[in-house]
C-alpha cells in the first residue's frame, strides 16, 4: 500500500475506495472490500461517509446497493483526474481491478 503517509480524503480506506471506484465505474460494497484488501464493515463506513460528503452517490439494484463517483459532484473532472494521478502508483489496485470478472452470472446457474 503506498497510501503510508497520509491520505487526502481521511482515511486510507476511503481514498482506496475512491480509487477503486474511479478505476471502476461503478461497484458494491463487497466487491470494493475485495479489491482494496479492507474488512467488509470498513469499507461500508467509508461509503456512507463519502456518500453524506457528497463524493459518491449509491443506488439500489435489486437488494444490492451499487456505487459510483457522485455525477452531481460540482467538482467530478476535476476529482477523477485527481484519482487518476493518485492510482498510478497503485499497481496492485490495478491489477486487482483488471483481474475481476465485471460480468453477471447467468440466472440459475449453480455457483
């Protein structure tokens, strides 16, 4: 993890998570707490807080709530540029996010 140091948006799970989120698209809690490598409960925190500042904006899918960078956010290009630059040392976070399988399973199908 390079976040060592600091992380700009308080903590380093919630500047993962933005990451992940910018590398993305979109995604759900789950997914997100596999990728960035933080518990479960810990990653849903760190929504809630981003989702209350305004960062990103979730959305229900069935029973699942799926998130992405907040559309409305008056400064989004700028942000995503901002998460572009800060992803590119995160090669571990790349590669975790090019290796997920980003299409559903068909229905009935046993896991």
């Amino acid at each position: 993890m390079v976040l060592a140091t600091s992380s700009p948006f308080g903590s380093a799970t919630r500047t993962r998570v933005l990451l992940a989120l910018s590398l993305l698209g979109e995604s759900y809690p789950r997914e997100l707490s596999r990728v960035v490598g933080a518990p479960l409960n810990g990653v849903q925190q760190a929504l809630r807080g981003l989702e209350r500042d305004g960062l990103v904006a979730g959305r229900s899918v069935g029973r699942t709530r799926v998130f992405q960078l907040d559309p409305r956010y008056f400064a989004r290009d700028a942000l995503k540029q901002f998460l572009r630059r800060l992803a590119e040392p995160e090669v571990e976070l790349q590669n975790e996010v090019a290796a997920l399988r980003r299409r559903p399973r068909r229905t009935g199908k046993p896991l």
